[in-house]
C-alpha cells in the first residue's frame, strides 16, 4: 500500500473489493460514462466486480495485468489505476489507465498516483516503457500525463470504443529507464 495523501492511499485489487468497487463505479457512472465503454447494468453488481476483482489477482499472479485501487481512509474506493496488458519479450512494456472519483477531482490523486505506479512499473515489475491513451478533448487527463512526464507521441484514429462510438485517442508514452519527472505547475 502506497499513500498518496492524509486520506488516500493505493494498493492493489484484492478479493472481496466488488461491493466497494459496485459503490464507486455506480456513483460515478454517468462521470466514466463518456470516458468509458458502454456498461450494461450488470456491470455495477456486486456480483460482477467480485468477479472482476477475483480476474485482477489471478492476472496479477500471471504477470498480465497488475490492478490498483485509490482508497480513501473510510474504506470506500474513490478510483482506479491500472497496468494493463504486460508484454515482455522485447517490448517491456504496458498500458496505463486511470479514474479518479467525481468527487476527488482535482486535489492531484490521479497525478501522484500514476507517478507511483510508474516508479512501481519502473523498479517493482521493470518495465521499460507505459503506454497511455486519453479521447482529444480529454484535457484533464492530458495534463496528468504531461505532468507526470509522459510525452505525447502521436493520435490513434479510431483507437477504442467508447460511450459506444469508435474514438480517435491522443498517444503518450513514458519510457521508464529514464528518471521520473518530477511535478510540473499547471500554467
């Protein structure tokens, strides 16, 4: 477990997380809606995110994919950091991706969180390079990337499908056997 302030820490995906993990993406749907895939209602039980969860440790135990949590100290989970899709081989590398809850905006936790998971990425699982994506007009999310380091690398045509229309993505890479970067002031 990491801390990332007096009242939030990050940690990994554990088992018995999907009644907390049905809490905060039910009261943060329609926030993740536009950034996300479309959600059947069978997404936001807890039945399927206790499922969901159960995948997260099997695949972190494979080396796959390594899920964490953003957990304020009242035990709720108020977003979402993820390594996914771990390749080695050559490549050594991931996709980052992340939320943060409505709530919490703005107070630096998706900043401060994926500068931590990319130390961990880095000196933890030794990757070489994170890969992240956000929609063009992500703004916000830009700026977390570009604070945190990451560097812009070009735009994906039709990268994802999201809110359930296929999306152009803005590319940014961070590659991990250079120092971190350490905060920017947003201008």
């Amino acid at each position: 477990m990491f801390a990332l302030d007096a009242e939030h820490s990050l940690r990994p995906v554990r088992r018995g997380d999907g009644a907390a993990l049905a809490r905060a993406y039910s009261s943060n749907r329609e926030h993740l809606a536009p950034w996300e895939p479309l959600r059947d209602a069978e997404f936001f039980t807890v039945e399927w995110q206790e499922f969901h969860a159960e995948q997260c440790v099997i695949e972190a135990s494979a080396g796959r994919n390594i899920r964490f949590v953003i957990e304020s100290s009242d035990g709720e989970i108020r977003g979402r950091i993820n390594l996914n899709n771990i390749v080695r081989g050559a490549f050594w590398s991931a996709d980052l991706g992340y939320w943060v809850d409505r709530t919490r905006l703005r107070r630096g936790l998706a900043s401060r969180g994926v500068r931590r998971v990319a130390a961990y990425a880095r000196d933890d699982v030794r990757l070489h390079r994170l890969q992240a994506a956000t929609l063009l007009h992500n703004a916000d999310s830009q700026h977390v990337l570009a604070s945190t380091g990451f560097e812009r690398i070009g735009i994906a045509p039709q990268y994802l499908r999201i809110a359930g229309e296929w999306q152009d993505h803005v590319l940014f890479q961070l590659l991990l056997d250079e120092p971190l970067s350490a905060p920017r002031e947003r201008p």
